[in-house]
C-alpha cells in the first residue's frame, strides 16, 4: 500500500525515493489528537507510517468539523479513532496509541516515550502539557513542529533548538531554570498564548472572542478551511525536518526555525514571516527568495495587527531570526 500512496507524489521536487523512503522510517510522536492532531491525515498519506499518539479526550460531535471521522467514531477515544483511520488508509502502519494527559508528574514516562521519537508534533491547547513537553524535547534535542490550527491561517515553525531556543525561552517564560513541579503554570499561560499571536491573528476573530478563549469561557476556535492550512504546513515542515535530519538535499525551502513563524494569510492573499521575539516581519521574494525584513507598527486607529501590512515598503536587511 505504502508504494501507491507515493506513487502520485514522485516527480515533484524533493520528493525522491530517498527522502520518501527516509520519511517511512521517521518515528513521529503526535501530542494531542484534536485540530493540530489532524496533521496525521497529511502525514500518513505522504507515507509516513509510525506514529505515536498521545491525547485524553474522546471524539465530539464538535470534532467532526475537523476531524477525518464519521459518526461512527463518535464517544470513542481520539487515539482509538486515529489508529482506525490510519490502519484504514496504510494497514503497514505501526501505531501505538496512549490514552492520557500530559502533566508534569508524568514527565519522566514522556521522557522514555519521546526519547525514541524522530519528530515531535505539540499539538495541545493544554499549557502544563506544551511546557512539559516543549522542555523535554529541548533535552533530548528533538525537533519539535508547531503549528496552531486555531490561528486563522497558515502557520509553522519547528524548534530546532539551536542557539537555546526553547519553548520557554521563545515565550520569554522566565521558567528555564525552575523545576517542572515550581512553575506556575496559570502564570504562563497569557505569555505563552502570545507567542503565537502573530501579527494579524487578533483581526481574524470577531469582537471579545479571542478574550474569551484566554479567560477559558469559550473553547478554541476551528474552521476546517484553517485547520487543515496549519496540518498541510507542519506536514510540509515534517518532510523539510526528515530531509534536514537524514541530511538529503531539499532545494526551494528550508526548515522555519523558531524564533521565526511562517505565516500565510488566506484573507489577504499575504506570506511573510514573523520572528516571535524581535516582533519583525519578513516579506520573501518569490523570485530570488530573498526575505526582507522590518519591524512590525500596529496601525494607529486601534485596529489589531493586519497581515495586509507585508505590502508595506522597507529597507533590506538581514534577517533577525532564521528559517534553516
């Protein structure tokens, strides 16, 4: 089966038999089932095919506006219902589901899980358990891809871990020297959700939504047509991340490393990048692929940040942040 799932996609740029046959043997962890979980439907198709699975809920009628189920899956554990459907679509595939949550007193059993892992997916709305997991993948020096399936758009990044740059170091945490057990997590929580509050996200919600979520009134937002630009985006980074840690050319791209998100605004048509720590933006070139970077004004009457602001002029420089 593993051979027609690829087939289609041979030919294309990159996608040779090596980096394929590379992506069949990465061990992939997937923390969280939900929205950003999603990514294994890319993932599974593009012929990855070991996958560990880690979430706690069960599948919502809610789900279903996002999720590759049926009603049918309806009341069964999330991880249940992915390794169905991931069987279901390459029977080859090894799958090892946990049904559980992540915290900090179950570090040391993450530690063990993740230690084998190739690529790490943070795809929680849990704070405890992206911090927990975020640290542990700076230990192990695992890459770790991003990617909020709530953000309106197309956005991406991966730790690399180059540099020191943590999870709790590029939300300016301020906990890299505490234990797992002293952090505060309700402390960290409002710094951590912006740091992926890339310019523009705000407008994407309608007025008192986005407060709402962070007082926990209302869950997540999701729309499929966002979903799944976020699932093709980490998807798209997982192949970038296989080539780069099996050292096999990649030509046209480079993995987006944090501090730097590679955003996509479907609303108006604008890619740009945005480097989480300085607030820059960068505008790329699609012809010479040169980015060109400047720092990033909120408009003066009050609106939120907006993406259509990468069709400002600027001055090239170098940029801040690096996209590998």
């Amino acid at each position: 089966m593993w051979n027609a799932l690829v087939d289609r996609q041979t030919g294309y740029a990159n996608f040779t038999p090596e980096l394929m046959s590379a992506m069949r043997g990465m061990e992939l962890a997937v923390i969280g089932a939900g929205g950003n979980g999603a990514v294994m439907e890319h993932l599974v198709r593009l012929g990855f095919e070991r996958f560990t699975i880690i979430d706690p809920d069960v599948v919502e009628p809610t789900n279903l506006n996002r999720l590759p189920f049926g009603t049918d899956k309806i009341g069964l554990p999330k991880v249940a219902a992915w390794r169905d459907y991931l069987l279901s679509v390459n029977p080859a595939s090894k799958v090892i589901p946990h049904e559980m949550s992540i915290d900090r007193d179950l570090a040391p059993w993450l530690r063990e899980v993740l230690s084998g892992a190739d690529l790490v997916f943070a795809g929680t709305t849990d704070v405890e358990a992206n911090i927990v997991v975020g640290r542990i993948c700076a230990e192990l020096g695992k890459r770790m891809i991003v990617g909020p399936a709530s953000s309106g758009a197309w956005v991406v990044s991966t730790f690399t871990h180059e540099g020191g740059m943590t999870l709790e170091a590029a939300a300016r945490l301020g906990t890299e020297g505490q234990r797992l057990t002293e952090i505060d997590y309700a402390a960290a929580a409002r710094k951590f959700r912006d740091l992926t509050f890339y310019p523009g996200r705000e407008g994407k919600y309608a007025p008192g939504v986005v407060e709402a979520m962070f007082r926990g009134d209302l869950p997540a937002r999701s729309c499929k047509v966002f979903v799944s630009l976020t699932n093709a985006a980490m998807a798209f980074e997982a192949v970038k991340n296989t080539a780069a840690l099996r050292g096999l050319p990649f030509r046209g791209s480079a993995v987006t490393a944090m501090p730097v998100f590679h955003v996509f605004d479907p609303y108006s048509g604008c890619s740009y990048y945005h480097n989480a720590q300085t607030g820059e933006i960068g505008i790329p070139d699609w012809i010479t692929g040169a980015v060109r970077w400047q720092r990033y004004e909120a408009p003066d009457d009050g609106e939120t940040r907006q993406a259509a602001g990468c069709r400002n002029e600027a001055e090239n420089h170098e940029p801040r942040g690096s996209h590998e």
